[in-house]
C-alpha cells in the first residue's frame, strides 16, 4: 500500500514538472487542426495550379534543389532572416540608422527568391502540407509587408516608427518559421522519404520472385523483407530493381510510367533513371535507392547497391 502510494506520489510530480506529457500543448494541436482545415482548399487549388503553369523550365529543377540534393529554400531563406535579425539588433544599439535600414534592404531584396523556391516546392506536396504551407506563406509575407513599410519609414527620417514596424515584421517571421519548421520536422516536407531503405535491407544477395512471375517491360512491386520494391525486366532479360517509394513524398514508383529507361513516379512526376536511381527530374532531389540483380536458377535476385551513381546494368548469372 505505501510501495503503491508512492508511486503515485512521483506520478504526480511528474505531471507538475512535464506537463507536456499529458498531451500535446495547444500551439501543436492548434496546427494539427490546420492541416485538416479544408476551408482555403480551393485557394490552394488555385495557387497550385498557377506555380504549375508557370514557364519556369529546367529552372524548376534548380528552385526545387535537385542539384543541391536537397530543397533550396531553407537555404536561401536564411539571408532575408539573418538580415533582419541583424537589423533589430542594431536598432537595439545607437548609432546604427543607416546599416540597419541597409540590412533590411537586403532581406527584402533576398525574400523573393526565396519565396519562389518556396512556392515551387510547396506546389508539390500533399494537401496536409499545403494546408501549413499557406499560412507559412501568408504570415511570411505579412512580414515582407511590414518590413517594406519599415524601411518606407526610416527612408522618410520616422526612426522609431521604422523599428516598430521592423519588430513586428520580426515577430511574424517568427511565425512563418516555427510552421515552417513543423513542415519540414513534423511533416517531413523536403524530406528523403527513401533514406531508411539503406539501414532496413540486410547485406547481400536476396530473393525477390521467379523471373515467370516478372512480366516484361511492366512495373511491379515486390519485397525485399519489410522494404518494397519495384522490379522491372526489359525484353533484353536485364532486370532492374529500385526502391519502390519515391524519395519525395513515398509515391509508388511501381504504378508509374517507364519513359527512356527511367521510370515516373505517379503522385508528382519524379523521373528516376532505371540504371542507378539518379533522378533526372524533380521535384525529388534524392535519388532512389538502387540494387544490383541477378538471376539465379530462374530466381531474380538482387543487392542494396551501396555506391551511387554507378551505372552497373542488371546482371544475368
């Protein structure tokens, strides 16, 4: 009875201490709520279909990071945010008017691009995330708006109406980046959504089906333990096996199309080349995970391929 006693005695205390762990707090539920919120879906519609039909081109690929291996916004955001940081800064210390309504030029300067990257990435995520990613936007140019108008104001000689501005616009970037870090830590918007293939598939060579059961020139999912795969034999008898959720957002490259050798994912037209998994275009900015294969005794067979970028063809043994 004492034993039980105490217990709850430390239960308790520790409720007081870790509230946390009763559930989740209202800011997190307040956002979970967003992203069932379908009230702005027809905005996001609109929007979405508007980045889509923009003539961007190869650039698309450069705004979505393809060539970085990973999104480009997070990093491009970081000038217009470390700007105006060092701006109130400043404005917290005397004598530094005129650089600090310099670093606010910079960051207003760096925001647009930044937002395009932004709004080509966000086009191409599922609509719990756009949901987020809306407001994201909105309060993020809320704050472009208020730092125009701070900068408007120091520019006419109003100082101390140009710091206040300057300090709001500061507090909804605040904003804009907790949700932008609830997309890109909670939602895994951005993500590699094929990163845990390498550490789930044992060394090795496994057993994936019989060739007879492997229709030609047609995709199909097999699996490799708990990882699943998509599993392509050409007319020539060469076989390939990728990954089969797509590194952006875990599409299933299994019910995509095979155009030149590479396959598309379905959900958001991904292209990764059959041979190694490199993708050739986004908004993937992974490549997939690749596996050498082989045929033995009528088996298809095939091993995590650890090196990327290496061009090995299908084997038949």
């Amino acid at each position: 009875m004492e034993r039980s006693f105490k217990r709850y005695r430390v239960s308790a205390a520790a409720g007081r201490l870790l509230p946390s762990a009763q559930g989740p707090g209202r800011v997190l539920r307040g956002v979970d709520r967003l992203e069932r919120w379908p009230g702005a879906d027809w905005l996001i519609i609109v929007v979405r279909a508007a980045v889509r039909a923009a003539p961007l081109g190869s650039g698309r690929d450069v705004l979505h990071g393809r060539w970085l291996g990973h999104p480009v916004h997070p990093l491009m955001v970081q000038v217009p945010i470390g700007s105006w940081l060092s701006a109130a800064v400043l404005d917290a210390l005397p004598g530094h008017r005129r650089a600090a309504r310099t670093l606010i030029g910079v960051g207003l300067a760096a925001a647009g691009p930044a937002a395009v990257a932004g709004w080509t990435d966000w086009a191409e995520l599922p609509r719990q995330q756009q949901r987020v990613g809306l407001v994201h936007a909105a309060t993020n140019i809320t704050a472009v708006a208020l730092y125009a108008a701070s900068y408007a104001a120091r520019r006419r000689g109003r100082v101390w109406r140009g710091k206040a501005l300057g300090m709001a616009g500061l507090s909804a970037v605040a904003v804009g980046g907790a949700l932008g870090g609830h997309l890109a830590y909670r939602q895994a918007s951005g993500a590699n959504h094929a990163e845990q293939v390498s550490h789930m598939v044992e060394p090795g060579w496994h057993v994936v089906g019989d060739v007879t059961g492997i229709p030609a020139g047609q995709p199909v999912r097999r699996h490799i333990g708990e990882v699943a795969v998509m599993v392509l034999r050409e007319a020539t008898g060469a076989v390939h096996v990728l990954a089969d959720r797509c590194s952006h957002m875990a599409g299933p490259l299994s019910e995509g199309e095979i155009v030149d050798s590479c396959v598309r994912c379905p959900w958001h037209g991904s292209v990764f080349r059959l041979a190694d998994g490199w993708n050739i275009h986004g908004p993937a900015t992974a490549p997939q995970p690749c596996f050498d294969t082989r045929i033995v005794d009528g088996r298809v067979e095939a091993r995590l391929r650890h090196l990327a970028g290496t061009q090995t063809e299908g084997r038949v043994a």
